[in-house]
C-alpha cells in the first residue's frame, strides 16, 4: 500500500488510538515534550545518581536501510538525548530480565531499574518511539517507529541498531516508515516484529537479519474495493439500511498490535478491526480469524496451550480456550480503552488502559475487579504497560512515566 496521505492519516489515527495520548506521535519531532517542559536540557550523562558503565564492545550490525539514504537528521539514525526526566516522559512497554527491569518510550528512551524506583537512562543509537521490548537468552530487543530494532547483550547498558527503515519522500515503499507495534522472541535465535499495514519480519539468526514476511494472502481481487454500483437519487428509492448494510469489511492490510506465544508453541496476532492471526508451525503459515468484537484489540495474553485473552477499545476483552476458535465476551465495568496487560498464574491477569484504569482477576472464570492509579504527584495517567515487581507490586509506565502500583 503506498504511502498517500490518506493511508498516512489512517496510521496516524490508528497509533493515536493505540496509545490513547494525543502527542505520541510528536515525540519524534520534539513538538511535545514533558520533560522539556518542566525546563530539562538534555545531558551527556545518565539520570539520578548512578553513572551509566562504558559499553561494553559489541559487534554492529549494518542496518537494512533503504537505497535512497535518509537524511542524517532522521531520528531514526540519532542518539537518543540524555535527558534528567526520561523517567517522567512517555513510556510504553516494560520487562524484567535477571539484571533488572527496562522500559522503553519516546525519542528512543530505554531507562534501567534494579527496584523499579530509581530509573537510568542507556545511550541509545536511534531517536524514534520505542514501543516494544523483549528479551531471549539475557538478549534484549526493542522495537518502534520507523521500523526501527535494537538489541542490547550487556544487559541494557549499551544498545546496538539491527534495523532502520525510515521513510523518504522519493520512494513509494510501504514499508518505509511503518511502526513495529510489538517484537517477541520465541528462542535465542527465531523472532517476530509486527506493525502497521500487517507488516510482519522475522529473523532466524539470532536477530543478524530481519525479512519481511507476507501474513495475507490477498488474492486476485483484494485490491478492489467491493462497491455496489451508483444509483440516481429519484423519487421512490429506498434509502433504508439494515444492520449486515452497516457491517464493516475486513480490513485488507489491518495494522497488527500485539504478538503472542502460549504454552503449546502456537503464535497469536491481535489487531485493528477485529482482525486475528495464530499460527501452528511456528509462523511459516497463518490463518486469519475474525474477531466478534469489531472494534482494534491492542494486546493479547496466553497461557496453557489454546487459552487466549484478547484487550482493547472501550474496555473489551474477549477470551478464548481453543486458541481462537470461539470467544467468549468478559465483562469488564470499564469503558475506557486497554492498552497494556501481563499474564498471571492459573489465568490470573492484570490489564491496565486510559485514564490510570487497572484490571486485575486471580484466575480463570473469576471477575475482574476494577481500580485506578495514581501517580506519586496525584496525577491520573493513561498506562500502556504492566509489570509484576514481587511484594513491591506492580510497575506501570504510561505517558507520566514510570510508577508502582500497589493493590489494596
């Protein structure tokens, strides 16, 4: 799909959705910016006390850039600013590893923390959104906007580009310029990122090389439009509509937000439009299901092997124990949109969204009962991801930051 502004604006609506922040694609030109508006400048050193340690040698990996090279203002090929507040800026995805837990955010943000209070900021080699992160075999892996991917092997104090596919104006490319949304790692060596207009890469060398790979199988026709023909508007025509007039197609290249594993090995895609993928050999194939919700889901947790639940819009959440096959609504209470949750034992689930809402159940065929965060400074943030942190709870990012939410 080329790049025109119509399918620009659909993407931008989309990821604003996704994130429920109405700056969240500014970041990357410095338009908004949270920290810079409380007075910080940036710095050549790491946030708090703590300075970062030399980085360790790693070995670079050329990005696979475009022929038509982008100009060396693009923030996909920048540094990351040190900046004393990252802590406080938008943060969108988080994880634990044995060395501690990391978030990543806008303008290529990857803070550290050893009890998810005090954060560090990493010298990062890109100034793009961060959406994701994932770690394999003491590997961590992040991924954002202009397809950009980076890893780190010394546990998050230095961070090496794998890929960058920023977009220029003399290409129609559609893959130049599109957003990873999620990167997960089903071993040390075999990976998948996925992202707007259903693009999909793998790698299978330990994230050396990315490959795009085609999730759709479009056919002949799936370029055109299915229109009915135009009729005059004279007297006597029947202007009413029944509800399968309003039902909205599938979208042919819907934008893929979320990628799962559940015990059994099968691979999981939530998306935009009710749009659902799984795969069974380990993402060679994928057959497309869709949702009874026809509204995005922005995440999707699995546990024991077919046991999904999928997250999103207006606080739908739908749950599956035959890996998709059917769904059963869950009630919620909430109408406000989720955007980040993590799996717990025996089906337990956190799930986190706008306006500092937080879902939590025990376990499976439990309710989920509802509460909201606030932050430290009594502000009510929209939260983008959740994180078990032992007895101290649980840490959350959003567009405040990074905090601790403690159940009562």
């Amino acid at each position: 799909m080329p790049n025109t502004p119509i399918h620009r604006t659909r993407l931008a609506a989309a990821l604003l959705l996704a994130l429920a922040l109405p700056f969240a694609l500014q970041a990357q030109d410095g338009s908004t910016d949270p920290a810079a508006a409380e007075g910080d400048t940036p710095e050549s050193q790491a946030v708090d006390e703590a300075s970062l340690a030399e980085p360790a040698a790693v070995d670079e990996a050329p990005p696979a850039e475009t022929a038509a090279a982008p100009a060396a203002t693009d923030p996909a090929l920048l540094d990351a600013e040190m900046m004393p507040r990252a802590s406080r800026s938008l943060l969108l995805d988080v994880v634990r590893t044995q060395a501690g837990y990391f978030a990543v955010g806008e303008r290529g943000h990857v803070l550290s923390s050893e009890d998810g209070q005090s954060w560090k900021q990493a010298p990062v080699p890109t100034r793009s959104t961060l959406t994701s992160i994932a770690t394999a075999n003491g590997v961590l892996w992040a991924a954002g906007h202009d397809g950009v991917i980076v890893h780190s092997t010394d546990g998050g104090q230095s961070w090496t580009r794998r890929r960058a596919a920023p977009w220029t104006p003399d290409t129609m490319d559609p893959t130049e310029g599109v957003p990873v949304m999620d990167v997960l790692f089903v071993d040390g060596m075999n990976g998948f990122a996925v992202g707007a207009y259903s693009l999909m890469l793998a790698t299978t060398d330990g994230g050396v090389t990315w490959e795009p790979r085609s999730i759709i199988d479009h056919g002949d026709d799936a370029s055109e439009a299915e229109t009915a023909p135009a009729a005059d508007a004279g007297e006597g025509d029947d202007w009413t509509f029944d509800a399968s007039d309003l039902e909205l197609d599938a979208e042919a290249d819907p934008h893929l937000n979320a990628i799962a594993q559940d015990a059994g090995g099968a691979l999981v895609i939530a998306g935009e439009r009710g749009a659902f993928f799984r795969s069974r050999d380990g993402g060679q194939t994928w057959e497309r299901k869709r949702l009874p919700y026809e509204g995005s889901m922005f995440g999707i947790l699995a546990w024991d092997a077919g046991h999904l639940l999928a997250f999103g819009l207006r606080g739908n959440v739908l749950e599956s124990m035959d890996l998709g096959d059917t769904w059963t609504p869950v009630e919620t209470g909430v109408g406000t949109s989720l955007l980040g949750g993590h799996a717990l034992p025996n089906g337990g689930a956190i799930l986190v969204g706008a306006n500092g809402v937080v879902l939590t159940r025990p376990g499976t065929g439990t309710p989920f009962a509802a509460t909201s965060f606030e932050m430290a400074s009594g502000e009510t943030p929209n939260l983008t991801g959740v994180l078990p942190a032992g007895d101290a709870g649980f840490i959350v990012v959003g567009d405040k930051g990074a905090g601790l939410y403690r159940p009562q």
